[in-house]
C-alpha cells in the first residue's frame, strides 16, 4: 500500500527533492500529501508545487504576535497534519523544535534529517559547528544521520546513520556539498526503512 507522507521543510528543499525523484523513480512506494513550511520565502514550496504537492505557509510569528503560545502553535500544526492521515511525517530542514503536545499526536511517525552523527553537534548550524571541531581538530569526521523525534533536540532513536569525510584541503561548501549528498540518499533510505517496519 502507498505510504502517505507529510513533509515539513524551512528551506530550499533539496532533501524534499530528493523525496520527490525516490518517489518518480519507483524507490519509494509512498506521496507526499502535504508540504508545510514555516517560511514563506522557503524553495521548497517551489519545488512541492511543481511536482502537483499541495503547499501549506504556517508560520510561528502570527501566534506570537498575537499573545498565543508556541504550544497553541504547535497543536493547530498537528491538526492541519492530522487531516492528511500521514503515515509518517518527515521534518526535512524544518527549523522548528516540536513540542512534546505536537509529538504526542502522532507516537513514533515523526523522524528527521540531521547533518551530523548521533551524539554529536544537536541543535542548530551543525554541519559549520563539524566542519571548525575538524579544523580544530576535536573531531576526524563528519556525518548525518535520520532520527525518531523526541522532545530532546536530535536525540531520538537513530534510524540511519552515515559518516562524512572531511579532507585536509576541504573548504566548508567541499564539506557542505558532499554531506547533502549523503543526506538525499540517508532520508530515503531512512523513509524506506520505517514504512517496511509498519
């Protein structure tokens, strides 16, 4: 049966991309139902439009503008996501930490991209946080991994994980571009693996 998934994106949507062509390609026996992001300048909604994919805007600022909470935010997220019935949703450059009242709606569906290993560099800015721990030499490798997604910031259980190397002569965007390349293969391979799971 076709999964149905829910993508939620804050960026330029390579990685959604890569979904995209997965799904074209017959890798990915899934559609992508819904792409939201909470930034209107986002590529990615380009991208999502092109290939037919209804695009949602949700952005935070309105409900904090308003006097809402980032929970009451969070919560309305969910419904709009709840109404496509997702099998899974995946956070793909999405610059949002989910609460645990969004988490609770939709127990172990949640997984994200992370340009780093597990354990290391959470949070934001990650693949330049790799790349000056290299430079220092505090670490010998870069990485990235997908992830169940749990209240604690890129702490979730591992789904797939992958190393990244980092050369001597590497400038950042040399480190960058080959760690994107990894991810657009890792957040197939990880869909794949938790749909085969169910």
């Amino acid at each position: 049966m076709t999964a149905r998934l829910v993508v939620l994106i804050s960026g330029s949507g390579t990685n959604l991309q890569a979904i995209i062509d997965a799904i074209a390609d017959g890798v990915l026996d899934a559609q992508v139902d819904l792409v939201i992001s909470n930034r209107k300048a986002a590529y990615g909604l380009v991208r999502a439009a092109e290939a037919g994919i209804p695009t949602t805007y949700f952005p935070l600022k309105p409900y904090l503008d308003g006097g809402q909470t980032r929970d009451q935010y969070d919560l309305d997220l969910a419904r709009l996501i709840a109404s496509s019935q997702p099998d899974l949703i995946v956070l793909a450059g999405w610059m949002h930490i989910l609460s645990a009242g969004f988490l609770d709606q939709f127990p172990h569906r949640v997984i994200n991209l992370h340009p780093a290993l597990p354990g290391a560099f959470a949070g934001t800015n990650a693949i330049e946080r790799t790349y000056e721990a290299y430079r220092a030499g505090e670490v010998d490798t870069g990485g990235c991994m997908v992830h169940e997604v749990i209240p604690e910031v890129d702490a979730g259980r591992v789904i797939v994980a992958e190393r990244v190397p980092i050369y001597p002569q590497d400038t950042l965007a040399d480190f960058e571009a080959r760690l994107h390349a990894v991810e657009h293969r890792l957040i197939v391979d990880a869909i794949n693996k938790r749909l085969q799971a169910e």
